[in-house]
C-alpha cells in the first residue's frame, strides 16, 4: 500500500526518486517552485527541457500534461515537470480536472521512469491562485485514485511550504481517509 504523507518542508532537498515541477508551459523556468527546482537542479534540467521544446513540445507543455526531465543536482533522480491550471472560477469544473489531471499524468509518468518515491507541490495555488483547501482536496483525491493504479509506488508526499499548507493537506488526507 502506497503512503500518502504531507511534510513542510522544501521539495528541492527531497530525497525522492521523482520531484514534480509546478512549471509553466514553457518548460524553461519561472518564479516560485519552478524557479527553485531550476536553480537548484542546475542547467542540465534546462537543457533538457530545451530539447523537448526543440522536438515534442515546441508550442509547450499543455496543461495537465505531465513530461521528465534528469533532475541534475537535486537529490531525486528525475523532476516530471506539470502544467497546472490558473484558477478561473467561471470555468471551475474543466479546470478542477487538468488540476487532477496534473497529479494522474505526473505519478504515470513518474510510475513508467522505474520510480518508486514521488514528491509534489501543492500545484496551482501560487501565481495561479487556486483556493489551497481546494486544491488539496481535488489533489488527494487525484493522487488515491492514481496510487490505485501504480502499485510500484511506495511513497507519495505533498511537500508544502509552511504550517497553513501543511495543515490544509493534513486535513485533506484525513478527510479522505
């Protein structure tokens, strides 16, 4: 049975076969988790992502989809960058499942690559401003189902940065059993 955990922490100093990137669609950095991810993995997940840009995804990554990358200096063996929606009320229900859609396509991906530890952001509730309970709530739902599939997966954790994050996903997860 997979473990499902929160921990406050920094997901670039997650010891984790696989980090997930809350990247934009660009793939080639930005603020916030991506941005932290590329400065501290180095510019070999820069160069990687270049060349999928030069190939597979030259107009970008389109949201919900999910791609991996080397994760160069990070202590994870491979970053599976995401795309995660902007939070637009008046289109909730479509957007809701590419936020899901994030967390399926990220543990297929991270499932496929051999990897057994997955960390994740809390995706979309920066820039992007998705409501954080929200957000856990449609985030724990995504990873139980997905974990369901991928009986490979040891350990799944929600890396959030301070107490309010953490305690939202703690709520989440206890919620959902």
């Amino acid at each position: 049975m997979t473990r499902i955990t929160p921990v406050e922490g920094d997901i670039t100093a997650q010891e984790v076969d696989a980090v997930v990137n809350a990247a934009n669609s660009s793939l080639l950095g930005g603020g916030g988790v991506d941005g932290a991810i590329h400065r501290r993995g180095g510019p070999e997940i820069l160069a990687e992502c270049r060349a999928l840009r030069a190939s597979k995804y030259g107009r970008g990554l389109p949201v919900g989809q999910a791609v991996a990358t080397t994760a160069g200096r990070l202590p994870a063996r491979w970053v599976v960058h995401t795309v995660g929606p902007v939070h637009l009320p008046e289109e909730y229900e479509a957007r809701a499942a590419l936020l899901a859609s994030c967390h399926r396509e990220s543990l297929r991906v991270a499932a496929a690559l051999g990897a057994r530890t997955v960390a994740f952001p809390a995706i979309s509730t920066g820039v992007y401003r998705w409501p954080l309970a929200d957000a856990a709530q449609i985030a724990v739902r995504a990873v139980r189902e997905a974990v369901a599939e991928h009986p490979e997966l040891v350990e799944v954790r929600f890396v959030l940065f301070g107490p309010e994050a953490h305690g939202v996903f703690r709520g989440a997860l206890d919620e959902t059993g």
